[in-house]
C-alpha cells in the first residue's frame, strides 16, 4: 500500500473506548495514534469501533481446509478466511496424528507462515495432542494418541524453527513432567484433555505449563470436594486460559463467572475446524466424521468436535450472551492472546510502532471492516 491511511472514530485505545482518535497505516505498521477533533482531509470517518485485529491461539481450519491436512495452498485459503472475519494473527492448530502427518503438518505450517502474502499472520504453531489422555479425547483421533516423547517434539520443532510452539498435554500421562521440564521457556504448555485432578494440574503448572486449553472443556471440572483441573485454573494466579464462547461449548453464566475469577486471563478462541464457513454437512476432521448441524459440529455420538466459530462472532457473543462490556471482552481477542503468543510487543494494540492489524465493527458489534498488515482484506 503507497501513502498513509488515516482512520478516525470511537476505538479502543489504552484500555478504554475513546471518541475522536485517528489511527494512521503507513505499510504495514500504525505510524499515529492520535485523539483529534477534526480529522485532515483524505479520513475514513467511522461511524461503528475500532479496535485491533483479532489474535487466535487455537484455530484448526475453515472454508474447506484443515491445518493437519499438511497443504500449504490449503493453509492460505484459512488465513484469508479467518482474515475476514477480523482474525490478523493465530496460532495454527493441529490435532492428535500419526508421527508423519503431524510432521508434515508442522513442515507446511512453517512454510505457509513464510509465503503467505495475505490474510492473519502465523505466529505460532499450537499443538494440540497427540499427549493428552485417550479417555478425555473428546473428538481427537485415540488411534493416534500416544505417550509423550522428547525427541518427537525436538524434531516437530526443528522443522519451525521460527514460530513459537504451544502444545495441549494431560499432566498425568506418561512421561509429561519429563517432556514439561525439558522444554520449559521454549515451549508453552497447555493443560487440556485431561482426566487429571487438581492436584495433577496443580504440578504442572509447577513443571512450567502455564495455560489451559478451552477451559471446561475435556477436563475434569470443579466440585467443592475436588476442585479438579477447572479449579486448579480458577485458582492459579498467573496461568491463562481459553474460552469458546459460541454459546454451546459454555454456557454464558459460566463465560461470565470465568472472566471474573481469571481478569486479564481469558483468550477468546474459535477451536474452528474446516467446516467453518462451509454449509451444513458431513466433514473430516483427521480420521473422524463430523456433521454440522444447527450451528454446531459433532461426532456420530453427539460429543462435540470443535467449533465452526469466527473470533468476530466470539466477541459479539461475549457482549450479547454473556452480558460483559466490550472494552472488557476487546482484550481477551487482542492484547491476551498477543501476551500468549509472545508478539505483544508488535500486535494486539493500537499503537505506534505497532504491526497495522486493525479490526472495524459496526454499533452492533458486526465485522464491517479488517485490515491486516496494513492491507484491508
């Protein structure tokens, strides 16, 4: 993009919804943020919000594509899709595969980050599985889930050498404090598919795991006798956690109870898998069968396998289901999952110096406008 654009409106900027400020997109970086009453000539007046590109740390695929499918092309077609529905930035996620698909799922991931030209950036590569507990699947492949091994991971992480590695492991399966340890700082481990106690998930956050995978769900939840793994989370004073806020995966009381005991800890993910944006139907997710159906997608027994969920449909529903205040939802798609993602010092902010990612809703909370790296998709 020649020159600068200049937005002006309502946006959130230093943790607050402001009126009056121009943000100004010089090729892919803001170079002003600014409160002004009237605007230069040549602005783009905004009637709606604007707030900074969407970051997701746990999306699978859409319109057609899965990240485990291990294709390049196919990986651009979700970055432009998730692009459009306000999503700049995210952790491409894979599921729980045989040793040579994840590798060539992690192989091409690396490669796409490198050559895509368009749509969310990848920051990140998020493993979900295949460590994690048969028993607490949900629609993860049991074929391919295995104990963990510490050489599998080093060679999965020598083939990205550039991006930053999450993985979703369940504390008390075989060899889980061993891999945490060795990996702890060069990898974010994420406490998830577990049949764990609290006490389980207690160590290891104490090993160096320090996030929790779509909290309340596949985990064992809290009883006043047994706090389990959502206790352990709801207690922890600096650990982080996910939430799928598409009104089926938590219920909307407990969306709120979870923002309130975790401030400033929840990230908004889509879990989304190939089926997002597609028509109703029958779908692949790895070796499995999904149907998606009235908005949801499920295994032939009813468990639920991921999401068909956008981030802009998230933060709508955090404000409309859930009742929170947007300027309290904006950071929990932003400013957390930057946090998380080790690029808050480039991305989740309006900000000079700041990587141009920036998201136009309506009044109403709807996707209107996106721009990523500068360019408006």
């Amino acid at each position: 993009m020649n020159g600068e654009r200049r937005i002006h409106g309502r946006a959130f900027v230093d943790g607050a919804i402001k009126d009056d400020i121009l943000v100004a997109l010089r090729g892919p970086t803001i170079v002003d943020v600014m409160q002004i009453a009237v605007p230069p000539a040549a602005t783009d007046r905004v009637r709606g919000l604007i707030v900074p590109g969407f970051i997701d740390i746990h999306v699978h695929g859409g319109d057609g594509a899965d990240f485990t499918d291990g294709d390049p092309d196919a990986n651009e077609r979700i970055l432009d899709f998730h692009a459009k529905h306000g999503t700049t930035a995210m952790a491409a996620t894979t599921l729980s595969a045989s040793r040579a698909d994840l590798q060539k799922a992690v192989k091409a991931i690396a490669e796409t980050a490198i050559n895509a030209a368009t749509g969310a950036e990848i920051c990140g590569i998020h493993l979900e599985g295949p460590y994690i507990n048969p028993r607490n699947a949900g629609a993860q492949n049991t074929a391919s889930i295995r104990p963990s091994d510490i050489q599998e991971m080093t060679t999965l992480m020598s083939e990205a050498p550039r991006l930053r590695f999450m993985m979703t492991i369940a504390p008390e399966i075989d060899g889980a404090r061993a891999l945490i340890e060795h990996f702890r700082g060069r990898v974010l481990f994420a406490i998830g598919h577990t049949g764990g106690m609290f006490a389980d998930a207690v160590a290891a956050l104490e090993w160096g795991a320090s996030h929790f995978t779509h909290l309340f769900n596949a985990m064992t939840g809290m009883h006043h006798r047994e706090p389990g793994v959502v206790g352990a989370a709801l207690e922890s004073v600096n650990a982080t956690a996910e939430l799928i806020a598409d009104g089926v995966h938590v219920h909307p009381a407990v969306l709120r109870i979870a923002c309130t005991a975790m401030p400033n800890r929840i990230a908004l993910v889509t879990d989304a898998i190939r089926a997002t944006g597609m028509a109703e139907g029958k779908y692949k997710l790895y070796d499995y069968e999904v149907t998606v159906a009235d908005g949801t997608a499920r295994l032939a027994n009813g468990t639920l396998a991921g999401s068909v969920l956008t981030m802009a449909a998230a933060v709508q529903n955090m404000v409309e289901l859930a009742g929170i205040p947007i300027e309290k939802v904006i950071p929990m798609a932003t400013e957390i999952p930057a946090r998380i993602l080790g690029v808050a010092d480039r991305k989740g902010k309006l900000e000079n110096g700041y990587d141009a990612d920036v998201v136009i809703l309506t009044e109403k909370f709807e996707m209107e406008r996106v721009f990523a790296g500068g360019e408006e998709v």
